[in-house]
C-alpha cells in the first residue's frame, strides 16, 4: 500500500515538472510586445479608453484563469508663457499666462479562461472579459496677467467639459507558447459588444477685471455628446509576454 501510494506521487510530481507552463495558485502578468527582432519594445496593454492598463491572471485551477484589469490615468498639464505686446493705449505690456488642465480616468475589467492545452509549452484558451470604463470631466484653468506702467489686467477663464463612459462584453480566444517556465509569449482575439458614450455639457465663464473701471463677466454653457454601441472585433498589436509566479 504505501508503495503504491508513494509511486503515485511520484508519477504527479513528475507530470507537474514535465510542464512549462503556469499551474494552479500561480499569478501572473502581461506585457504588450512590439517591434522586430533588433528593436523590440515592452509595454502596458491598453484599456476601452486607449490608456495604459495593468492586466493580471490568477490561476484557480490548472486550467481556469481568473483576469483583473486596471486602468488609470491622471491628467495634471500646466502651461506658462510670457511675452511683450502692444496695448491699445500705446503702450508696450508683459502678458503673462498660466494654464492648468485636469482630469481623471480608470477603467476595470474582470474574466475568465478556459485553458484547453495538454502539451509542454503549447496553451490555448476561451473565455469571457467584462469592461467598463469612465473618461473623467476635463478642468482648464487659463489665467491672464496683462501688466503696463497703469498696472494689471486680470482675465480668468474656466471651461470644463464632461468625459465619457464605455462598456463592453466580450468572447475571447488566445493561446501562450510557453518557452522557458512560467514564461510565455501569445496573442488574444476578441469579439464583444461595445457601448460609449463621450461629452455631454460644456461650460466656460469668463472674468475680466480691467486696471480700471467696472469688472465683466460671462458664461456660456452648451451640450456636445456622442455615442455609439454595436459589436467589434480585436486582436492584440503584437506579441504578448506573460510571466508567472
């Protein structure tokens, strides 16, 4: 009995370590591969809002996959120009302006493959992904300084624009070539039904306080928004590395 036991898992561990491939409990990532072979390039997948996104696998078993995307990104852009000018006094000006514009993005997405392969290094697989994702609302903060021998003319400007959102359901089909342990390269198809939606109010509001007399104000608001939905097609730009731990 116990040298039937003991043959047995032998037999399991050895079956385990004739295998490349990532296995049950392993965790692993995937990275973007472009270019040829003398200039390869590494980089971030990309999400349903074109932004860099990490891409994570988790095996439940050895043959399903648990996926978990993110995407995030931070828009903080700051502009400063200066220049000498003409004013209509005559008088020669330093016009100074300083602009911020913000905004914030993320997405996430959640899956599931089912791994069909019973090679060594070679592995197919299916499956689902859900996306969502949401384009944030843009601020632009534009700040004029006019200054002469008088003094200083203020214009403040303010436009803030309203993002977007997506979503999508997709089918899945890939496969990992598996050509050192837990280390892999591949390529992933999709096909899904995509739904976005961009813009909506759009406002901007001005203040002009002159050096002297009375100060001006005004706003403007307005509605620009698109959407769209129907079923696409994917498939990965290049090569992708997948490593497991």
């Amino acid at each position: 009995m116990l040298l039937l036991i003991g043959t047995t898992t032998l037999l399991a561990n050895a079956q385990q370590q004739d295998t490349l491939k990532s296995r049950d409990g392993d965790w692993g990532f995937v990275l973007n591969l472009t270019g040829l072979i003398d200039n390869i390039n590494i980089g971030n997948l990309s999400d349903g809002n074109n932004n860099n996104a990490i891409l994570a696998k988790h095996h439940l078993t050895d043959t399903r996959v648990l996926r978990i995307g993110l995407g995030l990104k931070t828009v903080s852009n700051n502009w400063f120009t200066g220049d000498s000018i003409s004013i209509g006094s005559g008088n020669r000006a330093l016009k100074e302006v300083d602009s911020t514009e913000t905004r914030f993005d993320f997405s996430v997405s959640l899956g599931l493959e089912k791994h069909l392969g019973t090679t060594r290094r070679l592995d197919p697989y299916v499956g689902g992904e859900l996306r969502v994702g949401k384009i944030g609302r843009t601020k632009i903060d534009a700040n004029t300084k006019i200054t002469d021998v008088t003094g200083t003319r203020k214009i403040d400007r303010v436009i803030q624009q309203d993002g977007g959102f997506n979503f999508s359901v997709n089918a899945l089909a890939g496969f990992n070539y598996f050509f050192a342990e837990r280390i892999s390269i591949g390529a992933e198809f999709s096909l899904g039904y995509l739904y976005q939606s961009s813009g909506g109010d759009e406002s901007e509001s001005l203040v002009d306080t002159p050096v002297s007399g009375s100060q001006i104000s005004s706003f403007v608001n307005r509605d620009n928004k698109t959407s769209g939905k129907g079923f696409d097609v994917n498939s990965s730009a290049g090569l992708m590395l997948s490593f497991y731990f």
